[in-house]
C-alpha cells in the first residue's frame, strides 16, 4: 500500500480513482522555479497588502518536495524551500507568522525502516512547520500514518492533522508544537475546515463517504453526516450553517444545511477535489481535477442561494487546491499536472496569468 502512495499517492483502497495526492516521482526532475518564473504577469489594482503594509503570501504544496513562496500581488516566486518527503498540504497560521505543512516520508525512507524492522510507529508522516518571515524551519512534528491536510484553529490554541491511514487526527499545540491529543474519525480522512469559532472540525471521510464532526472542546467525534460518495475535503461558511464538500466520484458537490441536515447536490466538473468558501459566504468555488488519465481543468463557482454554478473558468491541467484573496479579488487554483498556479480575476472570472511552481502543485494557502 505504501509503494502506491509514493507511485501515485492515492488513497489505496478508494475503488474510485482520485488523484488526490497526486505523482510525487514524475516530475522529481523538474526546474526548480525561481523569483523570475512567473508569467505574463499584470498586476491589477485593488489587491490588498495585510496589516503594516506586509505583501499578501501565497504557498503552494509541491509533492515533489517543496513548498513555493509567491508574492500574490506581483504573482512572482519569492522562494522555493526544498523539504525531504512528499508535500501533500499546506496552511498558513491565524496570524500570519507560520506555516504548516503535511509531509509524506519518502519510498526510500519507509523501505530502509522495514528493513531494519522498525514498528509501524517508524512509518508515520509529519507536519512542518516553517517561519513566514524567515523561511526557517521551527519544528518536525511526527503524526500518524499517511499525514493528509493540516489546518490551524482561529482562536490559535490548535493545529489538526488528518491521518489518512490511521483514521484519525492528530491535534498539535500552536505554541509547544506538540501532539496533545488523537482523535478518531470515519475511514480514510483527507480534506476538511473548521469552524470560524474553533469549536468543530469538519473532516472528510474519502473511504466512508461521511463527514466526521470532531467537537474541539471534548476532543471526540461529535457525529458524522452522510454526504455522497467520495468526499474529498470540505468548506464551512463563517456562520457555520452551510457545509459544502466535493464528491470526487459524483462529479458534485453536496451543499449541506446544517441547521435542517438537508443535502442539495450540484454538479461540478469531472474529479472535483478542493472548495473554497468565500469571505462574504455568497458562493463556493470548486477545483476541478479529474485524474491523471483523464485530466479535468477547470473552476466551478456555485451561488449558496440558488446552489446553482454560475460560472466555470478553465484553468490548467488538474486543477486541485483553491484560494481566494484577502479582499476577494482574485481566486489561486493549484494545477497538479502542469506544475503551475492560475490566477483568476473573481468578478469577470477571466483568467489573468499562469505562475510556474514547484512539481506537483498540491494544496495551498493564502494570507489570512
């Protein structure tokens, strides 16, 4: 199971094909970018800086073993940090000062613990956790098996990481960075959000087609909620009423009130994989990959009123993880099989340039 993690990272025992975590070795020989491999890029007016003036960041997750530094203003690679292991996710803290990622040990790794007989213990992922300002690594965290997304708590006491094959969560301390607790969640956890409150975390269950609602201040599964089949991550409105997860073998994606438990599913484009929710909750945007044989590209915007899409934007080849700026300007879609980042104006949802990256583009984070 593991070697099929490192040949095409998927979750192995999923009977649908999702390229999820896409190829690690593929394009291990690619280019490293630099500060100069943005194209075409024209920066617009309205784009916001954060406080003090300080240039609005943008990582990607390369799971060739990188993590790409962009300046989401002038769309120019600032730093390409190079990491040992496969970068499946990646987030930004609450404030601003951190970001953490999701690293998969590689092959050889896991061959030479077998080799010398090493536990299970010896296979588990980690989460990294990198200064902002200086690019420094803080600290390592070792996890559980098969670390997916990692994601901070607002309130700052937290850090969450999916365990894919331990069918849990591993939850970190922002401050010590250490491991204070494991919760237990469905089968094969992947993608999720929490809630703007801190108090749950919505975690997406690929291999049990549920939802597991983890309570924060418990620290134990508060319930799950049937979704759809495939559920490859999840986005949470800021009220916390509206639940919208993608449904990668449904080519949907099921918009959930959590007030009425009524599910409306609406279709996407082919493979959807990550959504994002935008500040004023109005619409979700979908990123639509397909898989590596039969690549989708392409953004579906769905309207949370009319649960409706009312717009589709073609981006590059598997179109996986997806932002939004701070002001709500301009949407960053991560496109696993070209290696790159398309860069959307949000009002005409026209595309505005392409920024080369790191090997396979994964997941991303953006500035709060």
């Amino acid at each position: 199971m593991r070697k099929k993690w490192m040949n095409v990272l998927t979750v192995a025992f999923l009977s649908v094909s999702i390229t999820a975590c896409g190829s690690a070795q593929k394009n291990s020989s690619d280019p490293t970018p630099s500060a100069t491999t943005a194209t075409n890029a024209k920066p617009t007016t309205g784009t916001s800086n954060s406080q003090n003036s300080s240039p609005v960041i943008l990582y990607t997750a390369d799971e060739g073993g990188s993590i790409t530094k962009i300046d989401a203003t002038t769309y120019k690679v600032i730093k390409s940090i190079d990491i040992d292991g496969s970068v499946h996710n990646v987030q930004i803290s609450p404030d601003g000062k951190t970001v953490g990622v999701t690293v998969v040990p590689t092959m050889g790794e896991m061959e030479e613990g077998a080799e010398n007989e090493q536990s299970e213990h010896e296979m588990n992922g980690y989460a990294y956790f990198f200064s902002t300002s200086s690019d420094e690594l803080i600290q390592k965290v070792e996890v559980g098996a098969h670390p997916a997304h990692i994601v901070f708590t607002n309130d700052g006491k937290y850090v969450l990481v999916t365990n894919n094959e331990g069918n849990d969560a591993s939850v970190i301390d922002a401050k010590s960075l250490k491991i204070v607790n494991s919760i237990p969640t469905g089968t094969g956890p992947h993608g999720f959000r929490i809630s703007t409150d801190s108090k749950y975390a919505y975690i997406a269950n690929m291999a049990e087609d549920t939802v597991s609602v983890l309570d924060l201040d418990a620290m134990n599964e508060k319930q799950k909620i049937s979704v759809g089949n495939t559920p490859v991550t999840t986005g949470i409105t800021s009220d916390g009423k509206i639940l919208v997860v993608p449904l990668n073998a449904e080519n949907a994606a099921a918009v959930v009130d959590l007030d009425s438990s009524n599910i409306t599913k609406v279709p996407v484009g082919n493979g959807p994989a990550q959504v994002y929710i935008s500040a004023d909750n109005k619409y979700a945007v979908i990123a639509n990959q397909g898989t590596e044989e039969n690549p989708s590209h392409s953004i579906s915007k769905i309207d949370l009123v009319t649960k409706q899409v009312t717009a589709t934007t073609e981006t590059g080849t598997g179109a996986h993880g997806v932002v939004i700026n701070p002001d709500g300007s301009k949407i960053f879609v991560t496109n696993m099989f070209d290696n790159t980042v398309t860069v959307i104006d949000n009002e005409t949802n026209q595309v505005i340039t392409t920024i080369n990256v790191g090997a396979t583009p994964n997941g991303i984070s953006i500035t709060p």
